[in-house]
C-alpha cells in the first residue's frame, strides 16, 4: 500500500491544491499518465522546499524569505519499492462530503431510525383512531393515555427523529471536514520537518568542512550529527501521523483504507466573521436538535396532564404528572442556557484561535530571520554551532504550531457553524494525528 501526500505552501501559510510536480517522468522517460479523475504519482520525486531560505538540496534558495514552494510530499509504506507509480484520488471536500452521507454508519442509522420513527407514530395514529370512546371505567386512565397521549408522544418522537437525521447529517460534515483538513495539516506537518532535515544536514556540511579547515572542534561535528538524528526521528514520526489522517479519511467517507488520495482543497485564512452573537442564540433556539428535543418532552408532559386532569384529576397519577410538567420545563430552561453557553464558548473559541494565530505568525518571521542570521555568522566563523541548533529547533518549532494555529483556527469557524444545529461536545470527530516536532524541541 502508497499513500500519497501532494500539497502545495503559499506565502502565508495557505495549502492550495497539490498535485505532480512539471517535467517529473517515469522510469521509462515519459510523463506518468492517469485515469480521469486520478493523478499519477512517482514515488521517486523529492520535495523542493525553500521554507527558511533552505531548499531541500541543502544549498541556500530563493530570497531567503521564508515563502517558498514546496510540492508533492510522498509518504510510503514499510517496503515499498522506490519509483513505483501509483494512481491516486482526486478528491474535493464537497466530494468528500456526499460519500460520507452516502457511507457513514451513522448517517445510515440515523436514516433507519427516522423511518422507525415514522412508522410508530403512523401506528400510534390508527390504533388511536380504531379505539372507541369510553366515558369511565377501572382503565379509563389507561384507556386514555393510549387514545390520546401515545399519539402524540409518537407524534412528537417522530419530529425529534427526522430533526435529529439533519442535525446527525451535519454532525458528519464536521468529522468529515475535520479529518480532511486533518490530512493537510498532517502532510503539510511532514513537510516542515523535511525542511528541518535539510536544514540539519546542511548544518553537519558546514561543521564537517570547519572541522577539516581546523576552524571548529569535533563537538561541532557530533552536534550536528546529533541534530540529524533527531531531524530524522521527528520526521518519521510526522510521515505515520499524515499516514494515519488518511486512514481515518477513508474510513470516515467510506473508502478502502488503502485508497491514495490526491486532495485537492486548501487550507487559507480569513478573518472572523462579525457576528451578532445573541442574535444567532435566539435563531439557535429554534434549530439546535437539543432544544427540539426538550421541547417535544414538554409537549408530551403537558398533553399527559390534560388527559389526566380531564378524566382522572386529583388522582396520584395526575399528581405525579404535574411534577413532570414542572420537570420538563426546568429541562426546556436549562437547555436554552446551554445552547447560549455553546454558541458563546464556540465563537470565543474562534477569536481566541484568531489571536494565537497571528502572534504566531509575527514569531515565525522572527525565527526565520534569527536562524537566517545565526546560520551567516557561522559559515562566517563568529557564531557558534550552538546558535544555529537552537535557531533550527526554534523555527522548527514555530513552523509547526503556525501549521497547527491556522488548522485550529478554520476547524473553530467550522464547530461554531455546527454548534448552531447540534452540540458539538464529545463529538467524536476522528484520531487527531499530529506530528510531535512542536513539543519534542522545547
């Protein structure tokens, strides 16, 4: 099994769509053809990267700005031959979507579940009818409840579940958004920990021919060789958590687990929305599946109390129907406090990630430059080896959570768009695969 991973950087972080890099052929010297619908991929093409002013041969590249291109990220399986060909996918997050609401399992439970729902109350309602009047009797009460009350319990169970299949189908997309930006973040991830490589073997050139000249103690030497080991493990580490965002895609829209995927998406930033925030409260009051559900128990409370206090009134019965009118319009209240309090953390949680992302982007700069400078002043023999290490861990290590930041950020403007419709509290949306290179530097 190959699993692809193409994308391209832009010159502010944004992934625009990958795909085979102009002029790269195959073995046989003719460009890879592929199916419609598919990119044919060699899997003897090396990524260019010029991130950090460092392209992926080790040499300086560009302008030094950090806004390099880089393209077609390969991710192979444990004993896959190298230049092998492979077809992958193209795949569009609107097509994702639909073959998830064509595949997911829980899309096609919900849909059963309506149904079921359906026929009960359809059943509810000719029982109801077929049933004669009766004006007293040992079993008027259960008499009454059947005629009356079931109905309408079925009635409403019937609106909550066809509500609850569009709120589930919703709850879908998020997942299914969720993993698919999940494999961007991932491959763009092993990306920046390609340019680090590359920017710990150019550091151990630099150190090997200081060490030959007499400029440089072995020390030097040994620390670079030291920085591409870790440089290597961290990239490993990188390669099998966008391996395992694939999986979880795959499983997510319903396709082989082995399927290679070309997509086609990219991650860019805007700035917040300007919401009236009580404004989308109250028009969440009428679309959460929460609130839908409270009120349908309310309903059903009440009508049980009418049909007891129109044949059985007084009784311990109608007392205890009483409480759970009361009960049911606690519950009414306190779910409106929590679709406010959703809505409010969710938009919270999407100006708070705004904010982190654009001091991390004024610090990424900033790591560019001082590693941009350390690496000078030691090809030019007044800085020291020390200096350029942490200044590569530090960018590293800025890389990788602005690549975090900006996927944290559009997945924020993504739960506050579902949370208007469902909550979104232990939603399960996936194995959230990350590559470790933010933290294991520090």
């Amino acid at each position: 099994m190959l699993l692809v991973i193409a994308g391209i950087v832009g010159s502010h972080g944004a992934w625009s769509p990958g795909g085979v890099a102009e002029g790269v052929e195959t073995d046989a010297g003719e460009a890879p053809v592929a199916a419609p619908g598919y990119v044919s991929v060699n899997l003897e093409f090396a990524a260019l990267d010029n991130w950090g002013g460092v392209a992926a041969s080790g040499v300086p590249g560009g302008s030094g700005d950090g806004h390099g291109t880089a393209v077609g990220e390969l991710v192979a399986e444990a004993g896959a031959g190298g230049g092998k060909e492979t077809l992958a996918r193209r795949l569009t997050v609107e097509e994702a979507l639909l073959l998830a609401l064509e595949n997911n399992s829980r899309v096609k439970i919900a849909a059963r579940e309506r149904a079921a729902a359906f026929i009960t109350a359809e059943q509810a309602r000719v029982v109801s009818s077929a049933m004669p009047n009766v004006s007293g009797g040992s079993g008027i009460e259960s008499w009454a409840r059947a005629k009356y009350v079931t109905e309408e319990q079925q009635a409403e169970a019937k609106k909550v579940a066809d509500k609850a299949f569009e709120v589930v189908r919703e709850q879908v997309k998020l997942i299914v958004e969720k993993a698919y930006f999940d494999v961007l973040k991932n491959r763009e991830l092993v990306r920046v920990n390609e340019a680090a490589l590359e920017r710990a073997k150019r550091q151990l050139q630099l150190a090997q021919a200081a060490f030959t000249a007499g400029t440089a103690p072995k020390t030097d030497v040994l620390a670079a060789e030291a920085g591409v080991a870790s440089a290597e493990a961290q990239l490993t580490k990188a390669r099998n958590d966008a391996a395992t965002a694939m999986l979880t895609l795959n499983r997510e829209i319903g396709l082989p687990l082995e399927t290679q995927l070309e997509l086609t998406e990219k991650v860019g930033y805007q700035p917040p929305p300007e919401v009236d925030l009580q404004a989308v409260i109250n028009e969440a009051y009428g679309t959460r599946l929460d609130m839908t559900q409270a009120e349908s128990n309310l309903k059903v409370a009440r009508k049980n109390l009418e049909v007891l206090g129109r044949y059985v009134p007084g009784t311990f019965t109608f007392r205890l129907a009483q409480l759970d009118v009361e009960k049911a319009e606690i519950n009414l209240e306190n779910t409106g406090n929590q679709v406010a309090l959703d809505l409010t953390q969710a938009y919270l949680n999407v100006v708070a990630a705004d904010k982190v992302l654009q001091s991390l982007k004024a610090g990424l700069e900033q790591a560019r430059e001082n590693h941009r400078l350390a690496s000078l002043r030691y090809e030019v023999g007044v800085g020291t080896s020390l200096e350029v290490l942490q200044a590569s861990e530090q960018l590293l290590r800025m890389e990788s959570q602005y690549v975090e930041a900006l996927f944290n950020y559009n997945l924020a403007l993504l739960t506050f768009e579902t949370a208007k419709v469902a909550p979104v509290s232990g939603l399960s949306t996936g194995s959230s695969t990350t590559s470790s290179s933010s933290t294991s530097t520090r």
